[in-house]
C-alpha cells in the first residue's frame, strides 16, 4: 500500500472568535476564507468553537451551494483535507466543499458512545457521544446551513475516538451523514462496545444508501483483533447501496493514520466527473443514472458532459466493442445535437462498425454546424471527403 504523502504549505490563516450571529469575516491572501464562531450550547451546557473554512469559489459564485466536511477534533485537520480536496478538485474528481471543523473541551467524554469499564483504558471516561450527537444535530447543523450556503450532502470524519463517533452517527441517525470516515478508529474501547453494535446495526438495517471509509496502522493486539472484526463485518455486508471501502497500512502509527488516509479517504468516496467504465452498464441509460448520482452528491445539475460520454465511446472502440460505442456515442449526441465533437464521435463509431453510409451522414451534420474557428475543420472536411469516396466504391 502506498502511502499518500500530502505537503500542503499554509499562509496566514486569519480568524477571530465571534458571536453566533454574527460572525468576523476575514479574507485570506491565497483563496480561502475562515470563520471562527464561539457560542453558548444549550445542549451540552457550554462554550463551543467551531472553525468554518469556505470554498475559493463562494464569494465569486454566489448563486452555487456546496457538501459540507464535519471534521472533529479541531482546525488543525484542515490544511490536510485543503491538500487532498484541492487535487482532486483540479481533475474533476470532487466539488468543492465547505469544512467545519469542531474543537474539542472534553474529547473523551464526547466522542465514546460508552462508558468504558475496561482496565486497559481510562475507566469511567466515555459515554457522553449521544448528547454530543444532539449538539451537532439541533445546533450546530442549523447554525452552519443558516449562515452558509449548504448543500445537503454531510460528510463527518474523526480519528481514533473521533473515527469511534463517526460510526457511531451511522448508527443513531443513518440520515444525517451521507459519509462517515474513520481513520484507526479506537474499537479496543470498552470491550469493543463500537464493533458489538456496528455489527449489530449492519445485520439489522435492511437498507443504508451511505459511504464508509476506515483504515488502521500498526496497531496490533486487541485493537487489531477488534479492528479486523469490524472492518470484516462491513466488508461482508449485503447492502446494495452501502459503498465500503478500508486501507491497512504498514508501519504507519496510529496518529499518522489520518494523514496516509485522507486520499483514498475522499477519492472513493466522491463521483468524478468522468464515468468510469466499471459504472457502464449494458443497460446505456446507467449513464443518466450515474451523473444524476453526480449531481446529488455535488450539489449542482451536470448534465453527462459531452467529452466525457465520448471517451467511454473510445474506450470501448478500443475494445472493439462497436455496437456498444455507437450506442454511447448515439447517447451523447442526445444530449448534444449541437455538438461538432459528438456528432464525429458518431461518425467515427459508425465507420468502425462498417457502417459507411451513417458516417457519412453524421460527419455531413457535423459539417452542417461548424463554424470557421472550430480547430480540426480541415480533418473533418477531409474525413468527408474520404468516406465518399469509400462510399462510391461500393456503389
């Protein structure tokens, strides 16, 4: 397993504490913007700080909305999951997302959803993950999709105890979440009191349309033990809409489990803009489904992007696979009639499939709505030209 090494160098981070209301906006010289807000729970009888760091899009774009990353134990994950997301986002393999971080008073007590009872751990700490859970449900949440413009797909990651929680929140309330990450999640608690009900919870649920990501380091001994048997039970799960994915990773300490994580992490989890083949199915409207899966978990209407659906037509030409690629390239000249790449795309399929006269007719439609600029007009007129004559000779 390669471990994912990202290097991500910050400037001034310029934030203040502030009222719930009314939050101090402070701009950063690179292209982030930070919020800190500092309020009074009610819940959890006690000040909270939350860290809120905005996309580089959201003031230019002010009309567009975006997932939301619930990031526990505080704002020093953020530049990682800045790093991560930011080379994803340049090729199209994620959106751009707004990152809450939560800063810890009591971690222990927040985050373990027991009390734990045995002695190899800190006896009596814990229990306290249903009032936290409350906190970022009734207060939180709400504060956030108030004052930002949200999309509702809600990703929440943690570490060690903070990847305990985020299976946790699976478990009580399976809907508020779309993404739950954790990375070494601390399973050896209270007797593996986590993996007990995670297991419990799987065998139990008869539908769960989420995504889960854990790995685990060096760790070995109980922990381990308990670790394979939770990562086994989700592994064997028989859930069709539940997407499950893990990393072990050698040598790697159970601090630095975040950061040998965080891509996979975030990769698997969010749809790239170009389909995969693995997603085709033989049934050509997968392709609808897909980005309509797209546009649900990026938070925008992406209509099959032309250049996309055509490189599936290529890669099954190079298969050899005809029939399918002028099935894909019929597609996306639905969806772009007016488009002088798909319309040749068509061509092309059809030319392969021997199907001369279509060819020719679908290069002609292309001719028909090309303008002068269009860079490769020469190789368009002279693939024409070409196809005629092929045509003549059989005629």
């Amino acid at each position: 397993m390669r471990l994912f090494t990202a290097i991500f160098i910050c400037s001034l981070f310029i934030v203040s504490n502030n009222t719930l209301a009314e939050p101090d906006l402070k701009q950063q010289t690179i292209s982030y913007t930070q919020h800190t807000h500092t309020f009074k729970s009610a819940v959890l009888n006690e000040e909270r700080t939350v860290v809120v760091q905005l996309p580089k899009s959201y003031q230019s774009e002010p009309n567009k909305v975006y997932p939301v990353i619930y990031r526990l134990d505080g704002a020093g994950n953020i530049p990682l999951i800045s790093a991560v997301m930011d080379r994803l986002q340049n090729n199209n393999r994620a959106p751009e997302v707004i990152i809450v971080a939560i800063e810890n008073t009591n971690r222990l007590r927040d985050l373990y959803p027991t009390v734990n009872k045995e002695p190899q751990g800190p006896v009596g700490e814990g229990g306290g993950a249903a009032k936290f859970l409350a906190f970022i449900e009734q207060e939180l949440m709400p504060l956030i999709n108030k004052n930002y413009r949200t999309y509702n797909y809600n990703v929440i990651a943690g570490a060690s105890a903070a990847g305990v929680f985020s299976l946790y929140t699976m478990q009580a309330n399976p809907e508020l979440f779309q993404a739950h990450i954790a990375y070494s999640p601390a399973v050896w608690w209270n007797y593996g009191a986590s993996v007990k009900s995670t297991k419990s919870f799987i065998a139990k649920s008869k539908d769960l349309n989420n995504y889960v990501y854990i790995n685990i380091g060096e760790e070995a001994g109980l922990m381990r033990e308990r670790y394979n048997e939770l990562q086994q039970a989700l592994q064997s799960n028989s859930l069709p809409n539940l997407r499950f994915f893990s990393d072990a990773f050698e040598n790697v300490s159970h601090n630095l489990t975040s950061a040998a994580g965080a891509f996979n992490a975030y990769h698997h989890l969010f749809l790239p803009k170009q389909m995969p083949m693995s997603a085709l199915s033989d049934d050509i409207e997968s392709i609808d489904v897909y980005y309509k899966k797209l546009s649900q978990q990026w938070g925008e209407q992406i209509t099959p992007p032309e250049a996309a659906v055509r490189q599936l037509g290529y890669n099954l030409v190079n298969m050899q696979q005809y029939e399918r690629a002028v099935a894909v390239f019929k597609h996306n000249v639905k969806h772009h009639s007016q488009s002088v790449d798909a319309l040749w795309g068509l061509g092309y399929g059809y030319e392969l499939q021997g199907n001369i006269q279509q060819a020719l007719i679908k290069i002609e439609a292309a001719l028909n709505v090309v303008d002068t600029t269009y860079p490769y007009l020469d190789t368009l007129k002279e693939t024409k030209s070409r196809l005629q004559t092929q045509l003549n000779k059989t005629q």
